[in-house]
C-alpha cells in the first residue's frame, strides 16, 4: 500500500467513525427517550401501609399501668404546662386555671377562673379517657378553647402527665 492508499483508509475510518457519532446524537435528539409516569402493570395486593406509620395508641388504661407520676411532673415542666398551670393546692389561676384536684372533677372545675364555653360547656366529669384526648389536641376536643397549647403527641408522655396530674389532689382518684 502505497503512502497515498495509507491516508485514504485511515480518512474512510475516521469518516465512518464520525458518521456513526453523528447519527446516534441526531437519534437521541429526534427519539427523547421517556419515562413512563407510572408503572403500566399493577400489582394487586400490595398496598399494605408502610411500616414505619405511627402505630395507634394503646388504651389509656394500658398506658396508666406504665406511666409514671415523677416522670409526668418533668414533662409538665418541659412541655411548658408550667407557664400557664399553677398546680399546688390553692394556687393562683394564671392564663390558664390552678390543676389541684383538676382528674374526676368538674370539666371546668377551678373557682373563679373564666373558662371559655367551648370547654366549661361541654359539661360532665374529666375521666381519664377525656383528659387523654384533651390533652392531645385541645383544640379537637373543645373547638374554641383558650387553651392555646397545640397538643402532646405522645401518648405514653400523655399517660405520664394524667399520672402526674392524678397525684395532685388529697385522695386521687382510682384508677381505671
Ligand atoms: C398557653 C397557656 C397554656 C398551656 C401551655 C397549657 N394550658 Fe392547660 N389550660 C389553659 C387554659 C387557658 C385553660 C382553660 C381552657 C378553656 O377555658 O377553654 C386550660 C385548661 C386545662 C385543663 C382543664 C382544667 C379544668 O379546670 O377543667 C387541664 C387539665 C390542662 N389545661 C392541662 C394542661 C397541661 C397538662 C398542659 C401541658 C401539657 C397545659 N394544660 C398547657 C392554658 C394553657
């Protein structure tokens, strides 16, 4: 093969080399390749929820067996009842009422503090039942209050403040 012959097929190699190159780019740009949204197939039977949901909360009773009073008092604190509870006996109302004796008693149940009527409306006794859905979200159970507190998600910390608030009376009342 002469010099000339050489350059030729080198030059039709890298010619066939660009060729190619060009026609997978314009391949890609005419063809967009796409995803599907959703899977075509669907496959029945799968549709258990995920693991990790937050299981349902057991019977407060179950959760009163485990709770504990002094653990219930930090919580208090740290959950920032404190800035609105008084709770020794004959404590002074604050922007919420003095909690002595609050479990069993009257909803509504402190002397001369103005409750709104979406609470002392309601009427009957606080069981611990109440007091556990209460405390969770005050503004689900009496829609209105002036308990301006968003609620204690946890309902074993929950137990341990019933636990606590339970405790500050002179005889507490029994448990369920
Ligand atoms: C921002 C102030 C505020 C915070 C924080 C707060 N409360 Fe209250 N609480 C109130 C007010 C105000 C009322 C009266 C609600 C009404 O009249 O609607 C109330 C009512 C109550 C009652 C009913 C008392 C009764 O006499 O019937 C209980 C029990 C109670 N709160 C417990 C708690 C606990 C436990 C916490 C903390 C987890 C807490 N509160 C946090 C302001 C507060």
């Amino acid at each position: 093969m002469g010099g000339l012959e050489l350059n030729k097929a080198v030059a039709a190699i890298l010619v066939a080399g660009i060729t190619f190159m060009v026609a997978g780019l314009v391949g890609e740009i005419l063809v967009h390749p796409h995803q599907l949204e959703k899977s075509v197939l669907k496959i029945e039977g799968g549709s258990e929820a995920p693991a990790a949901a937050a299981a349902p909360d057991e019977p407060i009773a179950v959760r009163l067996a485990a709770a504990d009073a002094a653990r219930g008092a930090s919580a208090f604190k740290s959950a920032g009842c404190v800035a609105c509870h008084t709770v020794d006996q004959g404590g002074k109302n604050g922007v919420g009422p003095n909690l002595y004796g609050s479990v069993g008693a009257a909803l509504g149940h402190a002397d001369g503090f103005a409750y709104s009527g979406a609470l002392k409306g309601k009427g009957g006794n606080w069981s611990f039942d109440q007091l556990d859905a209460w405390l969770k979200k005050p503004a689900a159970f009496a829609a209105g209050t002036k308990m301006t507190f968003a609620g204690l998600g946890d309902g074993k910390k929950r137990a341990d403040v019933i636990m606590y608030l339970r405790s500050l009376a002179a005889s507490p009342v029994a448990l369920p």
